[in-house]
C-alpha cells in the first residue's frame, strides 16, 4: 500500500462504506498502526440495507478507538429538480462533506482500486472524455489519495478471505441498471478473457497518458496566454488570431472548457466565426458573445435579469441603492454623473421595476424632448455587447426612469413645479 511519505505523522480521514475494499483499507491502516478516523455517508437510497452499512460501520471490531463521523443524506429529495442522476448527486454530496470535515486532516482517503480506474477509463471511453478521460483516476488529488489504486479486485478480495474481514454488499452493485456495473459484469470480464493482465495494462496505461497529459496542457497554456487577454472580470478573444491558430478546433475546445463549453458549443462558436455579431453561447459558468472583433467572455450571471419590484425606499437600499428625500429649492446643487439622478417625487408611481432592456424599449434621454430607442442609445455611446445584457433599467408603470449607470430620462426631471425630490445613486 503506497501512502505520503509522511505517513507515520500524518492524520488521515478514510471514506469507509461498508463494503469490502473500504473495509480493507480500514484494517490495512490498522496494521500499519496508521493515526485516521473514519467518515460514513448514509444516502438513505437503500431503505434497512443503508441503514445496516451505517451501524456495521459505527460498530467495526477491529477499531482500536478512531472516531467514527456519519453523515445522512435525504439524497433523493435533493436530486429531485437538479437535473442531475442520483449517483452524480450523491458523489457531489459525499466529496462535499468529505472536504469539509476532512479540513482539520493531512490527507482524505478512498478505497478506489486497480478495476475502478479500469471501469472508469472504459466510462470515459464511451462517453467520449479525451485524452484526459484516459487517465482514469489520480493516485492523489490535492488532499484526496487513493492507496489502493495500484491494486487489483482479486488481491483485495484474497486479502479480506485470508484475515476472515466480514464486510456489507451493497446490492445496488449487483443490478445492471447502472452503466458502471455493466462494464464492471460483462465488459472487463471479457477483455480479461483476452488477456488476464488487462487491468494492470490500464494502470500502466493511465500513468503514460498522464504524462503525455502533461505535455498536451504545457502546450495549450501557450495558446491560452496568446488567445486570451484578461480585463478584471472580462476575457476577450481576437477573431482574427484565432482565424491563423492552426488545430483551431481543438485549441478552442482546450482554452473554452475549462469554462464550461463543451464540445458542441466550440463546434456552434466556429461556425460563428464570419456570422455578424450578436451570436450569444451559455455554459453554467459563463457566457461568451461574438462581437465585431472578438470574443468576449464574462461569468453567467444571468440569474440576475430577473424583474425586481421596488415597494419603498426601504427596499430600494436593499438592492444596492441610495435614495434620499428633500424639498425643492431652486439653488440645487446638481451632480452630473451617470451614476446619480435626480427626480420628481410627484413624477414616480410605486411600485417601481428594475429589469433588463428588451427591443423595442424607448426612452426620452435627459435634456431632449424626442425619444430615442435604447438600442440606438447603446450604439451612440458604443457599448459592446456583453454589456448590454448586463444593463438594467428603473422603470415607474412601464416608463423608463433611468438606464442605470448610463443616462437618466427627461420626463422625469425636476423643475420649478417640483415640491419635492428624490437623489438616487
């Protein structure tokens, strides 16, 4: 079993389910006289047999006084509208406490194997993952380590036989319902039919596209730094360099994934490439719009273009807003900035609207008496597109207040009929 060099000091959390190859990861680091204690996930997706694995693990005989921390999950309540599988929604919540509670540890641990990798680079393999996909899965990932990786089901098997270790079945693993079971039932048993050795040939395979892995991204961090150029929060992408990038669709596959695009969306963003601009893609993470000449990448914030309503002025601070009340007085001193308006209190109907700009909407900019289409102001002022989606606009019974941070609406305005008037910022 290959630990950290450190392992006489270290303190480790090992990921124990009650099934046998965690179970034997738990008794080798009891021989080794090892200092861990032992983290259980119960999904409660099996009824009574989640349950069993729970209390067989609380109660292991051979423990010599490691604490035992148990997590149960309503997994089933919390998959239900995630879009997510279940087994893709219990993985996210078993790492998630495993982090969290493995923060005072050296190292977390997993009993993952020589077959698991074997399984995962055929998963990987028929879901079309690349080249990274080949390496299976890491020995060590920052604090996670798997010390049994390097070894196969059947040396596993034989250990647990040889030193009597009773240990829990999970019966899901005996269904084929799951793909992973699948290629664990009928895939690699044939390939071992061809040749015995297939899963270490695996292992063996996955440290070498590992290092060609390596290799492969020193060189894609090349064209990141020529293909990217940063700005704050803001990444914009040169159309015309990208035009003269040779292996371009793999480049760009390279640089935009890491960004959530996958490989039909890079395909969909080439094809935009000569189109005009205007061409919008969205991944969970961000969002990246063609513009004349570049690319231009932010984070999706979408999820901010909701309608909000403003019921008082309470609930305008609330949103990031500071709003003071006075009394007209002809010797105001006005502050002429995109970010400040003043307006007529008589003039304001709540509940007032933020929104996001839709086609079509108009307004009267301040100091004109003719309205003008937002659209059109957007052009005059030159604000690329990205941007656009960002803006928000305050509205008072479907007329626009103020395209905020931009240009403030002339029906609004104070004047010498006004009694009272509010200052927003």
């Amino acid at each position: 079993m290959q630990l950290a060099p450190d392992a006489e000091s270290a303190h480790f959390l090992l990921a124990v389910s009650g099934g046998r190859d965690s179970i034997v990861l738990a008794h080798l680091f009891v021989a080794c006289n090892l200092n861990f204690d032992i983290a259980h996930c119960n999904f409660h997706l099996r009824e009574e047999e989640s349950d069993k694995e729970m209390f067989f693990v609380e109660n292991l005989p051979f423990l010599t006084g490691q604490q035992v921390f148990v997590k149960e999950f309503n997994t089933i309540a919390i998959q239900q509208n995630s879009g997510k599988s279940i087994e893709m929604v219990a993985r996210e919540l078993r790492y998630q406490w495993f982090e969290e509670t493995g923060k005072t540890y050296d190292y977390i641990v997993t009993a993952h194997h020589a077959n698991d990798n074997a399984e995962t680079v055929m998963i990987n393999l028929l879901r079309g993952t690349g080249v990274r996909g080949m390496c299976g899965i890491p020995k060590k990932n920052g604090k996670v380590i798997r010390p049994l990786r390097e070894f196969a089901t059947n040396e596993i098997k034989k250990y647990a036989l040889e030193n009597q270790i009773e240990f829990c079945v999970d019966s899901s693993n005996l269904e084929d319902s799951f793909l992973r079971n699948k290629v664990r039932h009928h895939i690699i048993p044939e390939l071992e039919k061809i040749n015995p050795q297939c899963v270490e040939i695996f292992s063996k395979n996955c440290a070498l596209f590992q290092k060609q892995t390596e290799l492969f991204d020193a060189h894609i961090q090349q064209y990141r730094k020529k293909l990217l150029k940063e700005n704050g929060d803001r990444i914009t992408i040169e159309i015309e360099t990208l035009k003269t990038t040779e292996n371009l669709p793999l480049i760009l596959y390279e640089i935009l994934n890491p960004f959530g695009f996958n490989a039909t969306d890079v395909e969909n963003i080439l094809k935009s490439i000569n189109a005009s601009s205007g061409k919008k893609f969205v991944s969970d993470t961000h969002i990246l719009i063609k513009d004349r000449t570049h690319f231009i990448l932010e984070k999706n914030e979408e999820d901010k273009n909701e309608e909000i309503l403003i019921h008082n002025i309470e609930e305008f601070e609330q949103h990031g807003f500071v709003i003071e009340k006075y009394a007209y007085s002809s010797n105001i001193e006005i502050i002429k900035s995109p970010n400040v308006i003043y307006v007529d209190v008589d003039k304001l109907t709540f509940p007032l609207t933020i929104r996001s700009w839709k086609k079509g909407d108009f307004f009267y900019p301040f100091g004109m008496k003719t309205k003008k289409k937002v659209s059109d102001f957007f052009t005059n002022v030159k604000i690329n597109l990205l941007e656009k989606h960002k803006v928000r606009l305050l509205c008072s019974q479907n007329q626009i207040v103020w395209i905020i941070h931009y240009r403030a609406d002339n029906r609004f305005r104070i004047d010498e009929n006004t009694k009272y008037y509010y200052k927003i910022r």
